[in-house]
C-alpha cells in the first residue's frame, strides 16, 4: 500500500465522516435545545436520519384508515431515524479505529 493509497484511505474513512457528523451536530442541535438542557437521543435521531433513509420504510403500511396509515408512517420514519442513529455511531467508531491504523500503514509504507 502506498503513503498516497494510506492518506486517501484516511481521509475517506475518518475525515469525512467525523466532518459530516460536525456539520448535522452544528446544524440540528438547536432543534433538540429546550431552555438550557438537550435532549440528546432526538439529536442522535435526527442526525441518523441521512443513514436510515434506506430503513425507513421496512414496514408495510397497511392502510385500514387514514389515521392508521399515517400513524404507520410516522413510526416508520421514526425506526429509520433510529437505526440511522445508531450507524452514524458505527460510522464514527470506525473513523477512529482508523485514526491509529493509518498512522502504522503511512509509517510501514
């Protein structure tokens, strides 16, 4: 592996998504403020949702009536925005493993 190859692995794996994240935290963290305490698990949601898009619509909606549809389609966009949250934490603690394993692939290279 070449010292270009490490540094592109670098920047793709850690500086990417730990910027992405910066920017969704600085960006939605004052929907998630009421008066002086933050509610946390709305922030992790909300940021998780750009990664649960794709889970959001795993249920089938089974429209009896309009109020169960759309009950239906609000908890589902609420799973997807939970198992978005919890990728976006698998996301970040890969960046980190990758921060010391970079430094020994540029050191071997």
């Amino acid at each position: 592996m070449t010292k270009f190859d490490v540094v592109k692995t670098f920047i793709f794996k850690t500086v990417i998504p730990i910027m992405f994240v910066f920017f969704m935290y600085q960006i939605f963290i004052d929907l998630c403020v009421s008066g002086t305490t933050t509610n946390y698990l709305y922030l992790l949601m909300i940021c998780g949702i750009p990664f649960g898009i794709r889970y959001m619509f795993m249920l089938p909606i089974l429209v009896r009536s309009m109020g169960v549809g759309i009950a239906m389609m609000i908890f589902n966009i609420a799973i997807g925005s939970l198992i978005g949250g919890f990728i976006l934490l698998w996301k970040l603690t890969v960046a980190l493993y990758y921060i010391p394993l970079s430094i020994v692939r540029f050191a071997r290279a």
